[in-house]
C-alpha cells in the first residue's frame, strides 16, 4: 500500500458516513444501553441466570444492559418484541428451548423464529431428572417403563405446560421408551404440579434439576433418572436415561441470547464475545453450578446458530407425533 493510498483510507476512517455499517457499528456499539427481553416472569429460572448476565455485561462493556421482562402467549409476545426491533444490537432476547418449538406449536405466529433472529451465544444447558410419586410401585427407571407398559392409559404425568421443554422431553421419553401410553396433565409451573405429585394424583413429572433437587433429597418423591449424557456432580448415585435402559435419550432445556436478523455482523461477533467472556467467570460458574446450569464460554454465532438448528430438528416430529398445540 503506497502513500496516497494510506491517507486515503485516513480521510475515510476520519468520514464515519464512508466507512462500511459494519465497521461503524463496531467502532461505536454499544452508546447507550441495551435491553435485554425475557419472554418469561421476574424471578423465574430462566429470569435469574438472565439477570446475571446481565449484570456481569453491564460491568464489562461501556453501557449498562437491562433486563426487561416481556410474557404473553408463551414467549411470543416478548420474541416478537425483539423481532420488530432497531437492527442495531441495542435489543436482546434471553430465550430457552421454547423458541425451538414456537413454529410447530402456535398455528400461526407475527414472526419467523428462524428468519427474524440472529443467534449470538448459548449460555448454557440445565440437564432434567425424573420423579415419581413415593408411592408409585417401582424404585428405577426400567421398573417404571415395564409399569407403564403393563397400564397403558392408566397414569398421568405433569408438564409445566404444552410445549414447555419439561412436556417436550416427557414425550420424547415416552416415544423412546417404546410408545408409552401416559396421559399429559399441563399445570403453570412446576410449583403447581409439585403438590399432586407428592399427593399421588401425578405418578410423573421431569423437571429440571435445580427445582427437583430439594423434594429428592427430602425423600419426599423418588428421583429415577437425570437426562444429561453424564450423572449430576450433586446425585453422582443417579443414573443417567441412557444408563437405565433409553438408549440415546438425552434432553435439556437451554438458554441462548438473540439479536434481531439483519444486526451488523460486528455487534453481533462483539456480544458473543462479551457473553463468553461473562460465562466463563469462577463467579458466574459457580453460581449458575448452583442452579444446575453447565455452562458454555465457547460458543460463536455459527456454533449457536447450528445448535438452534439441530434441536428443532430433534423437537419437531416429537412435536408433531404428540400433536403438541398452544392452549
């Protein structure tokens, strides 16, 4: 590269309007703050590791990121707030494996789950454990297959809701389990259904670890089985499904940030780098170990984006087979 051509590109960096939207986006991203949309209540699981990241963010980048909780039909409502925002990495969705499921179970949506979003960074996978009412007959998980077997129709297992990723991987245990015959009882939230299952109404529910924990250790339900490929750090004596006799099974739900479609590829490639930096902190580690969370700090846009991709490609026909529809 010659003088002329060096002043050249100075008296283009000096002229903000000339450079690329890209390299401007990344020159001056982020000046002023960022929100951070949660489809999902104040305080919930997926709100808290949410607005830890966030706080950990705010810390590490020239603006503050606020978290802003946005619900209504599932996670519809606070999806589509992103989708019709600003492409300008000033508006972010904190979403879980209900995005995955969005376009086979609501008939009709004001957005493109796929097309209208920019995958940036999963920030982790919370592994499910199987539970069962104490007083259920059996005391593994091939026992309450062979039970099931033996009663098809005649038990009924607990969700947090159609299409929540505890009724997604219920189903997906059902099928693999050898088309097992058990009714689906949708309650609002775990800690709705939790009373029936320890009153004997539920023989069944998953739920994620971090919620089952407590009642398992108190001896008040009977913990059969964890979904992760590798047994939890805190029940190193439970099985995982595969080890008691489904093979293959393995089901999570998941946390993963967006951006509107069309954001300049720098802001995008600059969040990723920022969350993975947040997420491989001892701090945030230990406390979202705490909540069951495995984390991830290693993930880019391509890798989160392939991550989406394959698991909508697990959930659909598991969708479809239960004829999974929004209430």
């Amino acid at each position: 590269m010659n003088r002329r051509d060096l002043l050249a590109l100075g008296a283009a960096a000096a002229l903000p309007g000339l450079l690329p939207a890209a390299a401007r986006a990344q020159a001056t991203w982020p000046n002023q703050p960022i929100r951070m949309i949660v489809p999902f209540a104040a305080g919930g699981p997926t709100d808290v590791p949410a607005r830890l990241i966030a706080d950990e963010l705010s810390k590490m980048l020239p603006q503050r990121v606020v978290v802003e909780n946005r619900t209504g039909a599932g996670v519809v409502v606070g999806s589509d707030a992103v989708a019709k925002a600003p492409k300008d990495g000033y508006t972010a969705l904190y979403t879980t494996i209900a995005h995955a499921a969005l376009r086979e179970i609501f008939p009709s949506l004001p957005f493109d789950p796929m097309k209208d979003f920019q995958p940036v960074a999963l920030t982790g996978v919370i592994p499910m454990i199987m539970m069962v009412n104490k007083n259920l007959p059996v005391n593994s998980l091939p026992e309450l297959i062979e039970l099931f077997k033996k009663n098809p129709g005649k038990y009924d297992y607990a969700s947090t809701g159609n299409g929540a990723a505890l009724h997604l991987a219920s189903e997906l245990f059902l099928k693999q389990a050898g088309d097992l015959k058990v009714n689906h009882v949708p309650y609002r939230g775990s800690a709705a259904a939790m009373p029936d299952l320890l009153n004997g109404t539920i023989a069944m529910m998953l739920d994620v670890a971090n919620n089952a924990l407590p009642f398992i250790r108190s001896k008040e339900v009977k913990g059969l089985a964890v979904s992760s490929a590798d047994r939890l750090p805190q029940l190193p004596d439970m099985p995982t499904f595969q080890q008691g006799g489904v093979p293959g099974y393995e089901a999570y739900t998941w946390h993963m940030v967006m951006l509107p479609a069309g954001t300049p590829a720098a802001v995008v490639t600059q969040l990723n780098e920022a969350i993975n930096k947040v997420m491989a902190m001892d701090s945030v580690k230990a406390r979202l170990s705490d909540l069951t969370m495995q984390t991830r700090s290693d993930t880019t846009p391509a890798s989160t984006a392939k991550f989406l991709d394959d698991e909508i490609a697990k959930w659909t026909p598991i969708i479809q087979a239960a004829g999974i529809k929004a209430n």
